[in-house]
C-alpha cells in the first residue's frame, strides 16, 4: 500500500464539536467529517484526512497541543487522536460515505449532491450540498436549531419567507442562506472570513440554481454591510462562536433592520446569558427560542 493519507479520528464532545469544526480549517485540514450511529445522536466522531506528505510524525504531535487549549477552555481533557494509514483510492469514498439524505423539520431536505433523492422525500424542499470541505451539510446541532428557526418564522408568516432580504455573516456552505431562499426569501448577502466557505456557498448555490439570489463575498460585518448598500437587512443569520458573535454584535445595527428578525445560533446554553447582556447593552433584545443540549438559538429584536 502506498501511504497517501492520514486518517484521524478523535471523539467529539458536544462542547467541542464546534470549536473544532472552526479550528480545523484554520490549522490546513479542510477534509473533515463528523459522524454519528443513529441509535447514539450524542456520541459524535470527528474524522479528518490529512496529506501524508505534509504530516509527518513531528507535525501530527503539533496539532494535539494546538488543539489541547480549545478543550482546556470548557475545562476537558483533549480527546485522544487515532491515526491510520489510507491509499488514496479510499479516502475520498470513505468521505462520502459519512453524508445521507437529512431531512430537517417539517419542510426541508439536505441532500449530498451525489445521492438521488429519496422518494419518500419528494414533498420536501430540497437544498443539494457538496460539503467540499469542513463545512457540512447542515448536521451539526446549531445549523438545524437555525434551520428548524427559519421554517417556523416562515409558518408565522403563512408558510414563507417571501419578500424578506436576508444577511448570513459567517456562512461557511451557504446552507442556511439557501434554506431562506427555498423557503421564498427574495434575495441572500453572505460573507465569511475563509475563502473556501465563500467558493463553498458560491459553488452550492449554483448546484441549487440559486446564484442569481445569492451573492457571497470574504469578509466580516462590514463587508457584509457594504453589500446590503445601506439597506438593512430584514432577516439576520449568524452561526458562529459566541465569542465572535459578541465581538461583532456593534455591527448588527448596520445589518438588520429595526423591525427585523436575528437568529443567532452557535452558542452553548450556559453562553446565553452573557450574550443577552452584550446585545441588551447594544440595543437588542436577545431571547432564548430553542435549544437541544448543550446548544442554543437566540431570536434578536430591536429592544423597545
């Protein structure tokens, strides 16, 4: 066997899945996975595959204490890391074989752009994905309290979205923004600092036939802003790091419109209060929707 690949895999804990799914990218490894059996939701394993060539054993024991003070900030051990050996014929099936047909909610179905979709499924609004790197599908817990938030502001609204001008700052694959749109929003803004979440989101929603609705561009807030041309947006979507979302909370005012709705998800549960209080101190008034353990969805309103 000609060595190719490595193949790691560490357990995923709900308090880190995300940090690591964020860290990852920034660390040269865009080849992640994270999967679950369906009879144990809870028990998620992160797996990765990294070019053997730029891996060698020195840089393998670098990234476990690059990695060591994410799980350090939620007081947990680092998981251990496995590796093995994978010929190249093998890593990119084995990718693919983590993603299934994902129906989510009531209305909508994430499909891996390489599977046909299912025909029990055919009622549903169907959203086709190339995960292309580490940005997924929609699996992760925050991404579906998003999308679950989207479906039941469009049934406020007699089953749609129709009309409202909506910003997703931190896209990474565009899914949220195309939900909004299958769902009959008018038009997406997006922009995300890593440059392969902006040609993921591009390249997902032409696979959809909905570039023309979504334009996407490498940034943060204010390029976000810039895009939105002085017009607010009317439905703000933010899933990211409650860190970041705090950080960036002084720009909301210039991506949402006053009668708007924010949802902001990324966050742990016991981060919510803190946050509340930072977008309470901005203006806002952040309450807590939804949940599903440890994570949490905030709806942001402009405080009377």
């Amino acid at each position: 066997m000609t060595l190719t690949w490595w193949r790691l895999e560490m357990a995923a804990p709900a308090e880190l899945e995300e940090s690591l799914v964020w860290k990852l990218p920034e660390l040269g490894i865009h080849r992640v996975a994270v999967q679950h059996r369906p009879e144990a939701p809870a028990e998620r394993q992160l797996v990765a595959w990294l070019p053997a060539s730029d891996w060698s054993d020195a840089e393998r024991a670098l990234l476990h204490q690059a990695l060591e003070p994410l799980a350090e900030t939620f007081g947990l051990p680092l998981p251990a890391l496995s590796w093995q050996a994978q010929p190249d014929e093998d890593w990119s099936l084995s990718w693919k074989q983590h993603w299934q047909p994902d129906p989510v909610g009531q209305h909508l179905l994430i499909l891996p752009a390489w599977l046909e979709s299912p025909v029990e499924h055919a009622d549903r609004l169907l959203i086709r994905m190339d995960p292309g790197s580490a940005f997924g599908t929609g699996s992760h817990p925050t991404t579906r309290l998003c999308l679950e938030a989207l479906e039941r502001l469009a049934a406020l609204r007699g089953g749609t979205l129709a009309g409202l001008r909506v910003a997703d700052l931190g896209c990474g694959s565009g899914v949220l923004g195309l939900a909004a749109l299958r769902l009959g929003a008018a038009s997406v803004v997006a922009a995300d600092t890593d440059s392969l979440a902006v040609t993921a989101t591009h390249d997902n929603a032409e696979l959809n036939a909905l570039s023309p609705q979504l334009q996407v561009l490498q940034g943060s807030a204010s390029e976000l802003a810039a895009l939105l041309a002085g017009r607010p947006a009317d439905l703000l979507l933010c899933n990211i790091l409650a860190p970041v979302i705090e950080a960036l909370s002084p720009a909301f005012k210039a991506l949402l419109a006053p009668d708007g709705v924010g949802l902001l998800s990324g966050l742990l549960v016991d981060q919510a209060p803190r946050l509340q209080q930072v977008l309470a101190d901005e203006g806002w008034q952040a309450d807590l929707v939804a949940e599903q353990t440890p994570w949490a969805l905030l709806e942001l309103h402009k405080a009377h």
